[in-house]
C-alpha cells in the first residue's frame, strides 16, 4: 500500500526485489504518471498532480499486477 495516505507531494511504496513499473491513474482512469524502477522502497513524487483520488497499478516482471488507492490532498 502506498504510504503516507493521504499524501501531497509524494508516497512511497514496499516492493519485492526486481524490476517494477508503477502506473498512477487519476479519476477518470487517464495515466498520469508511469515510472520503473529497481528500488524495492520506491518514492513516487506527486508535487505537479492536482488533488484527488488516484489508482496504483504495480506491475512485476512476471506481467503480475496489484493495485491500490491512494488519495492526494
């Protein structure tokens, strides 16, 4: 789960070893954001994002996908 959540200018992630692309969604389902990385303890900085609901899509190296809500005040 992303934390802090809510957040404002940023959330941070714990993810298992290995390559990851996180994909941040806004409301109306548009991509606004697409970052990989190899850190197992990614920050996602989010200063440029209006405020509201956002969905997280985690993907793995294996095609896996998990997801989360995180909220930007």
């Amino acid at each position: 789960s992303p934390f802090p959540n809510p957040g404002t200018t940023h959330f941070t992630l714990d993810l298992y070893p290995g390559p990851h692309t996180i994909t941040l969604f806004d409301a109306t389902g548009r991509m606004v954001l697409q970052q990989r990385t190899t850190d197992a303890r990614p920050v996602i900085g989010t200063e440029a994002l209006p405020a509201g609901l956002y969905h997280v899509a985690v993907r793995d190296a294996q095609g896996a996908v998990l997801g989360a809500s995180w909220v930007k005040e």
